[in-house]
C-alpha cells in the first residue's frame, strides 16, 4: 500500500514539474515579448518628448 502511495506522489510531483516547466516557458516567452515592446516605445517616447520641447518656447512667452 505504501508503494502505491509513493507512485501517486511520484506521479502528482512529475505532472505538476511539467506544469510548473510549459509555465516558465511561457512567462519567460511573455517576458520576452513585453522587453521587445519596451525596446521600441523608447525611441517612440523619446521622439514624442522632441516634439513636444519644440512647441514648448513659443507657448511658454507671451510676446510671441
């Protein structure tokens, strides 16, 4: 009885290891493709900043 217990156990612990595996496939995949979406919103951001600096003289004195 106590071999039949172990084998469950061995059995539940090798299904969950294989979750817990495809899992961190995924999180590191989704990981992945969030650093790839942060890499190329910071030149967006940073063209974006220009664009704004420039309005940002005529708007700041009054004279003009």
């Amino acid at each position: 009885m106590e071999a039949e217990w172990i084998e469950v156990a061995v059995q539940r612990i090798t299904t969950e290891n294989t979750a817990l595996k495809q899992r961190v496939r995924q999180l590191t995949a989704d990981n992945r493709t969030l650093g790839e979406r942060l890499k190329a919103a910071r030149p967006n951001l940073r063209f974006q900043d220009r664009r704004i600096a420039a309005f940002e003289p005529p708007l700041a004195d009054p004279l003009c």
